[in-house]
C-alpha cells in the first residue's frame, strides 16, 4: 500500500452541477517537493462521479495553501499524477475517517 504519511481527511462536497462527489485532505508542505516555499501546507482534493467510486474515474488536484490568522487560502490548483495506490490510499482515509476512535 502506498503511505500517505500525514494526510488527513478534512472534508467532502457533493457538486449538484456536475453530480461529482469531491473530498478534500490536507496534507504537509512536503507533498510539493519545494515548488512553493510560502506555502504553510497543501490541499488534496479527490474527485470522481458521484454515481460510483473507482479508480479510473478518479482525478486529484493539489494546491498550496497560506494560513493568515484564521483564514487557510488555497491557491494554483493543479492536477497531481501519482499512482493508483495513492488515489485508493486517499480515498481509505475519507472511509475510514472516525474509526480510529472506535
């Protein structure tokens, strides 16, 4: 299995226009390998149609994120290549998210 070290589940979106369903995870700065030193960590986001969840109909964005106060901004959303394994990975924190606690 591929490790998703530091990821955390930290939200989910069903997109009516485009019956897409989309997960969010944050995650470190380190997932951007030095692209955007400014940035205080990265957002994954996990799309896929809604109707059902597979590996080939899946896509992931990532983008940077700055903390001022209490405000995290998002910025230059990008498509992120990866395997498979990291996609399924991802998408068994949002399955397993409030289990560990049981």
């Amino acid at each position: 299995m591929t490790e998703v070290k530091d990821i955390v589940f930290e939200d989910h979106w069903y997109n009516v226009d485009c019956d897409e369903t989309e997960i969010y995870f944050e995650a470190p700065v380190s997932y951007l390998d030095g692209k955007y030193p400014e940035a205080d960590g990265c957002t994954f986001v996990l799309r896929y149609p809604s109707k059902e969840w597979n590996l080939k109909n899946s896509v992931i964005e990532i983008s940077p994120f700055e903390i001022d106060g209490y405000i995290q901004s998002d910025y230059d959303w990008s498509f992120y290549l990866c395997d498979p394994e990291f996609k399924q990975a991802l998408y068994d924190i949002y399955e397993n998210r409030g289990k560990e606690n049981s």
